[in-house]
C-alpha cells in the first residue's frame, strides 16, 4: 500500500465493511438468541462447549 496509496481508500473501505458485517451479524445473532428464550424459554447465549450445553439443558424441554 505504500507503494501505491490509491489503494488506501479502497482498503479502509473493506475493512470498514467488513467490521459493519460482523456487527450485522452480532446483531442477528442477540436477535435469534431472544427469540429462542421468549419461545422455548431456555438462554442459549454464551455456550462453551457441548458438554456444558448438556449440563445446562433442561430435562423437561427437548433439544431443538
């Protein structure tokens, strides 16, 4: 880039996009996760491993 710094602009353009994509997909995600628990009533946020899913789930409510 320094070599050529017309290729500046349209680099920070892409790394400003592709910042925003993964805010849009954060965002999407907040949303799915709220759907989940106002739904089925179980908080799927933070999961670690498969093993601490199990621990957390709920015997009444059947996995998705």
């Amino acid at each position: 880039m320094l070599g050529k710094p017309e290729t500046i602009e349209p680099a920070v353009d892409l790394i400003l996009i592709s910042r925003h994509l993964e805010r849009i997909g954060d965002h999407a995600t907040n949303i799915a996760e709220d759907v989940i628990f106002v739904v089925e009533a179980r908080d799927v946020r933070h999961r670690t491993t498969p093993h601490a899913i199990e621990r957390r789930r709920s015997p009444h409510i059947p996995p998705v």
